[in-house]
C-alpha cells in the first residue's frame, strides 16, 4: 500500500459506533473541513491559532495522510472535540525497510476528557492498520504514560545535550570536511537529501514529508522566529555534500555566553559528523550548545576534550505496535540461531498468540502456531515485544520488570536473536 492510499483506510466501525452512542460524530475530515480540524489541533497541543497562511499552505495534508475527527453536533462551534492523523511510512528495520502505519496529532479537546475519545480513536486506528494489512503501527509521544496501554513500546530512545563548550574543547580528531554557510532554502533541500540518503542506516529512522524540511528551516509561514534559524552544510575534499546542520543561536548570560541550539543535525560520514559538532562547538561567543534527538550512540563524548562538560538526558521517543507478530518478525533477520515456543498476550485481542520460532543457520526465520499440548517457553506482553523489536531493549531487562516469563536461557537466546549491532535512531518528531 503507498502513502496515497492512505485515505482509502476506511474508519473503524466499532469506534465509530461506541462513539455514536454518546452522541459524537467519529469521521473522516474533507477539504471542507481542514481548516477547522488544523485550529482542533493546535488547540490541543496548546498551540496558537494558525494564521490564514499557515492553514494554506497545509491545503495538500490530506493527499499524504489520512485525517480523523471527533464531532459534537451540540457544540457552538463546528470545531472537532478530538482529532488524529495517519499515513503510511516506510521504516528501516535491521535487514531493511518495512511498512508502518504512523499516527500523529491525537488531541482531545479539554471540555470532553475521561469520555473514551481517545481510547475509542487509538484502538480504531489499530484496527484500521491491521484491517489494512500493517504489521506495524507507530509514534511519538508527548505523553510517555498514555500509550503502553494500547501495546505501543518504547522502541527507539534518544538524548539530549547541553555542553559548556569551554570546558569541552576538542579532542584530536581532525575532520577533513568543510564548513560552509546556506540560506535557509538550500539548507531545507539539503536536510532532505542527506535525510532520505542516510536514513537506511539508522534503525528506526523512517521517510519525512517535504514540509518537515521547510519547518526545520524556518521556511513556514508559522514558523517560530524563522529569522533566527541560520543553516551550514560539511562538504568533502571534492565538495560533495556530506553533512548538513540547522541551527540558531540565542541570548545567554552574557554576550560572550550565548547559547546555540541544534535544531537537526544529519551527516553521511563520521568525518562530516565531528565536523559539524566542532563547528558549533567552537562557534564564536558561544558558551553553550544545546541538541535534542541524539542517538544514544553518538560519538560526540570521545570527540570532546572534556566529556564531563556534557550533560546528558536520556528519554523514550519512537513507540512501536505490533499488529502481526509472525508477518513483522519474519520482516527482520534475527542475529543468530534461535529455537523458541513464544507466547505473546495482548489485552487489546489484536495480535496475541503462542508460536514456535525457528531459525537455524541462513534458512531465515520460520514462525508455526504451538501445536496441541505444547507450552510456551517464553512470555511476553505486546508491549513489550513491541519495545524490543528493533534491538534496542534487551528482554533481560524486561524479564526483570515482570514484563517477559518463562525459561531464562530461551529468554536469553531470544533476547540475543533480537540483538543489533546499532542504537536505534528517530530522528525527528512526527
């Protein structure tokens, strides 16, 4: 299925009707209704109005996704109570890319909390997925406490820096790529052509609508002190282009102290990664650098001179759903031989089941139901196979939760079949 089908997804009958019964209105939203499904949205993520340019230039949302909403017919306004988005994107999974059906923009509006609405949402759009043939469903979160109840795991984790550029110097290594400054249109064309060029080597990573570029570069029309945003590109010794870096810069304690902010920092080589972080590290008038999204195996600490003048924080961002869970595993090549009875609960009754696992030397992995009389070895809540399904979460550590039973060599040999040789990354926000 291609992103252009996405609307043809039909709206899941049994939220529609479960919300019918409270007197709310669950449908599709059409070109008539965009704009006050975009004020909706904003409202919830306690944004501002959207101007009247930046309601045109989102005219082409609904060609890319498909866009839901909650009505109540007694309201004064047409505006929806509650809102939701989904699409399909493709994301890179060890051994490849797969299909996924991306939710974003789930709100509800404040004067219809505790009501179901989003329950009744989320396991609609679920089933949407599954009905359609996804095996997978993901997002970001705002809220990290919400979605662990519709079997969504935290799959894909990032940190945070703030770095007293003073005190962190620079170590030895000596990147050969160039430096040069780009207005703000080339940098969005290069974000996303080294984005979609690179993004095959991060686990996790996933395909990015065109806008996302121009927003990152303060190029839409609501865009947050667009001026401020300032663009740089690392180019190789035959001036290909390698790296790219949206930036601004902004007041610190003093004017010899500001404080630079990465916006989005993405680089085809290691070289062109270092020296975009010297760049911004050594940038005049600069006290500190501030970056979000980072993969946890970023390699800026032995870059620096000092790793102590980094201040880490570590937190969950790309939540992943299993939807089907012989189609998605067969989906990854495992890490090695693997001989496992696996049963996997799911209280929403979408993808539970108990299967036998095997993998023996480069055959690939088979998945048979348990037969009759066979027990399972190992088991697992949605949740958190969803967590561990892109090598990140090792299931000792949720054995140790409570998470994962059963025989503890099978969950260790299972665990390591799981196992990547690299930090999952999403790198921006959907």
């Amino acid at each position: 299925m291609s992103q252009n089908n996405a609307q043809n997804v039909p709206i899941d009958v049994t939220a529609r009707e479960n919300l019918a019964a409270q007197g709310l209105t669950y449908r599709a939203v059409g070109e008539e209704d965009l704009a006050d499904y975009l004020r909706a949205k904003q409202r919830g993520f306690l944004g501002p109005e959207p101007t009247n340019e930046a309601i045109d230039a989102e005219r082409n949302l609904l060609d890319r996704c498909r866009a839901v909403a909650v009505y109540d017919e007694t309201a004064a306004q047409p505006y929806p109570v509650a809102t939701a988005r989904s699409w399909e994107t493709s994301m890179t999974i060890p051994g490849g890319q797969t299909p996924m059906w991306a939710i974003t923009s789930v709100t509800v509006a404040a004067t219809h909390r505790r009501r179901g609405i989003a329950r009744n949402m989320l396991e609609g759009e679920l089933r949407a997925a599954q009905g359609a043939g996804y095996a997978l469903a993901g997002l970001t979160v705002t809220e990290a406490t919400i979605y662990g109840r519709y079997g969504f795991g935290p799959a894909a984790s990032v940190q945070s820096y703030s770095i007293d550029t003073r005190r962190a110097g620079w170590g030895h290594t000596d990147p050969a790529a160039r430096i040069l400054f780009v207005d703000r249109e080339q940098l969005a064309r290069d974000l996303a052509d080294l984005h979609e060029g690179t993004r095959a080597d991060r686990i996790g990573d996933t395909d990015v609508w065109e806008g996302h570029w121009w927003d990152a570069a303060g190029l839409e029309p609501d865009a947050e002190k667009p001026r401020d945003i300032r663009g740089a590109r690392a180019v190789d010794v035959d001036g290909t282009l390698v790296g790219a870096m949206a930036f601004s810069i902004g007041d610190g304690p003093d004017h010899s102290s500001h404080v630079l902010r990465v916006i989005h920092l993405v680089a085809a080589t290691a070289d062109a990664r270092a020296a975009l972080w010297r760049f911004a590290l050594s940038y005049d008038l600069v006290g500190t650098v501030t970056a979000e999204l980072q993969p946890l195996d970023e390699p800026l600490p032995w870059l620096v001179a000092d790793r102590r003048a980094i201040r880490r924080t570590v937190r969950d961002h790309g939540w992943i759903r299993i939807l089907d869970v012989p189609e998605a595993l067969a989906r990854r090549p495992l890490a090695g031989p693997v001989g496992v009875r696996l049963e996997v609960t799911d209280p929403l009754g979408l993808a539970g089941g108990a299967w036998t696992l095997l993998q023996l030397g480069g055959q690939g992995l088979q998945v048979a139901p348990l037969s009759d009389g066979e027990s399972a070895q190992v088991t697992i809540d949605i949740g958190a196979l969803s967590a561990a399904y892109l090598g990140d979460v090792r299931l000792e550590e949720l054995a140790a939760a409570g998470r994962v039973t059963g025989e503890s060599a099978k969950i260790r040999e299972l665990s390591e079949a799981l196992r990547t040789d690299r930090a999952a990354h999403l790198s921006f926000w959907y």
